[in-house]
C-alpha cells in the first residue's frame, strides 16, 4: 500500500523491539491496560526513536554518496548521539554543531550523558558560542567539510523531516502486526513530540491502515502551537513522498501543558514518573522526553481520559542516558 521498501534503508536496529504489558503499573493507576513499546531498545549505542529515523536517513545519505553526516541539536540530545553511532557504524564521518538550549544545569551537563557517548563515538563536535546562531554555524561547517573534499549530508534537528518520519511510519506497520498476532486490540497509542518527526510518522502509520487507533503526542517543549505546526509539516510532505493524499486535522492530537517549566527543565511530576517506572517495571525513563510524556500519561489517566477495558501503548522513545546529566534533579 505505502511501499515503503522503494525509500533506501540503512539496518541498524534491532527490530521488531518488544511490546510488553505493564502489569504492575497498570495495577497501581488502576486505568485502562497499559503497554510499552520499547523503542528504547533499538540496540544502537542506547538506542532510542532516532534509530528508526536514521535508516531512513542514512540510506538516503549513502545512496547520494555522502562521507560525512552533519546533525544539531543540545548538547544532551539523543538525536546526535544515535547520529554519531549510526554513522560511526556505517564507517562514515560525523559532525556535530551543539548549542547549549536547557537554562540552570549544573557543569556536568556538559561532559555526561549523551555528550561523552558523542565523543566515544568519535564525533567532531562543535559547540555554539552562547547568541551564536546555529544553523549559520552549521552552514560554515558544513562549507568548510566541502572545502576539504567531503560530500556532506545534512540531517535536520530530531531528524524530523519527511525521510526520516517514515521510520515512524514503519514502526507503526511493526506494532499493529504485533497487536493482530497476539489478538490485542490498542485503542490508543501515547508517546513524547518534540520536533514532530516521530508524531508525524505515527499518524500517517495509523491513519494509512485504518487502524482505528488513536495516536496522542505530549508536547515536551512547552509550545504546542509551534510542535503542532511542526507535526503537520512533517506529515504532509512524508504524504507527499509516499504519494498518498494529506491527512485530515483530526488525525493530529498534541497533550500539551505537561513541560510547562520548558524543554529539558525538571518538572516535579517527571521526577516522580520516571521513579515510580524505575520502581514497579525496572524500566529507565528520560528526563525530558518519555519521564514527561509519562507524567502526561498518569495525569490523563487521572482525569478519566480513558476506560478501564481500554488498552494504551505508551511508546517509550529512549533517551536514558540523559539520566545522567540530572542527577541533581533526582
Ligand atoms: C527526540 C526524542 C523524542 C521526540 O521525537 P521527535 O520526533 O523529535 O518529536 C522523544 N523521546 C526521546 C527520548 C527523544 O530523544
């Protein structure tokens, strides 16, 4: 239907990744029947939502023989870290323009978490001066890597683009094959939206089936109008490329009001979601993506926003090693 085997592909995940019962969460939210998706579990140096991006991306750089990926982002994004792996192991070069955008971390937030991954991985990192703009950076960057030869390629923040939603498109064509093999019927599908991509793909891969599921993005960044802008955007020029006719508006559902401190800034809710996961499930959520897309999840759980005979999936996109550069906040 959506051909997807036409679009060049990179394999670098581990896929299917596991769609498991949360029985003990489910149990103490009293709610409807909760699952995860383990998009954590990607396999690539940590693994997260980005891995499914990158294929597609990737395969694209190598079908345009490119020798080094450009990518931006924080200086904690798991988008660049899985970028600098996904590269490394594709034994391509990879540069990294990085801004400080999360106000009051403490110094290590510069040296853990996904940033030591980045170099161990051998990407050449730039740091963003503080007002320097970054995609002025970016452009000199990636002049400068042409200059000496290089045929760069150049991936946006998130990998959030059209190439990369279809990652998204085909994790949801994986999950509802799960689902149908194992007879469970999802009624709703929750995870994290930042820059779009992963929401984008998520609609299309459910609307395109007539799955009858409902995808629910929780904005992390704390602007819901400019993540839905986003979304939409993404969406209609992955349509586009997939040649299937844009989706309606309806097929979009953006939570906001649950990073309301803004992107990356602890919220005390988050603190709490990503303790009591660790505690009932032994399952490592992020503190700015699925700790909050969770929060999300339990305050809506709490409002009665869903029926007890009703089943969930949370999408866990990653992020884990970013535990690290909040210590403080735990
Ligand atoms: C990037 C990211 C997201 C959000 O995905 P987008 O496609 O940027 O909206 C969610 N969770 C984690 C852990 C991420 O790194």
């Amino acid at each position: 239907m959506m051909q997807l085997s036409r679009f060049p592909r990179a394999r670098l995940a581990h896929l299917p990744t596991p769609l498991e019962p949360l029985q003990a969460l489910t149990a103490h939210l009293q709610g409807p029947q909760v699952y995860i998706k383990r998009d954590d579990c990607t396999g690539l140096a940590f693994g997260g939502n980005k891995t499914r991006k990158l294929e597609y991306l990737l395969g694209e750089a190598q079908a345009l023989g490119a020798t080094t990926i450009f990518s931006e982002g924080g200086l904690q994004s798991n988008h660049v870290r899985q970028t600098a792996a996904a590269a490394a192991r594709l034994g391509l070069k990879c540069e990294l323009v990085l801004s400080r955008n999360v106000p009051g971390r403490p110094q290590d937030y510069e040296v853990t978490g996904n940033i030591f991954i980045d170099r161990l991985l051998n990407a050449r990192i730039h740091v963003c001066e503080p007002g320097e703009d970054r995609s002025a950076r970016m452009a000199a960057e990636m002049d400068a890597a042409r200059d000496r030869g290089e045929v760069p390629y150049h991936i946006p923040t998130g990998g959030s683009n059209a190439t990369g939603a279809l990652g998204y498109v085909s994790c949801m064509l994986e999950l509802l094959d799960q689902a149908r093999s194992r007879d469970l019927t999802i009624d709703h599908l929750v995870l994290a939206s930042g820059s779009g991509g992963t929401q984008a793909g998520m609609a299309i891969g459910l609307s395109a089936t007539q799955s009858g599921v409902r995808g629910i993005g929780i904005d992390i960044d704390n602007d819901g109008p400019q993540v839905m802008r986003d979304v939409r955007r993404i969406a209609d020029d992955c349509c586009a490329k997939l040649g299937i006719p844009a989706l309606p508006d309806g097929d979009f559902v953006l939570e906001t009001g649950h990073a309301r401190t803004g992107y990356g800034v602890p919220t005390p809710e988050m603190v709490e979601a990503v303790r009591l996961v660790a505690r009932l499930e032994a399952i490592l959520l992020d503190p700015v993506y699925s700790g909050k897309a969770m929060a999300g999840l339990i305050s809506m759980i709490a409002e009665g926003r869903f029926r007890r005979d009703e089943t969930v999936v949370f999408v866990h996109t990653g992020g884990a090693p970013g535990l690290f550069a909040y210590i403080d906040a735990f």
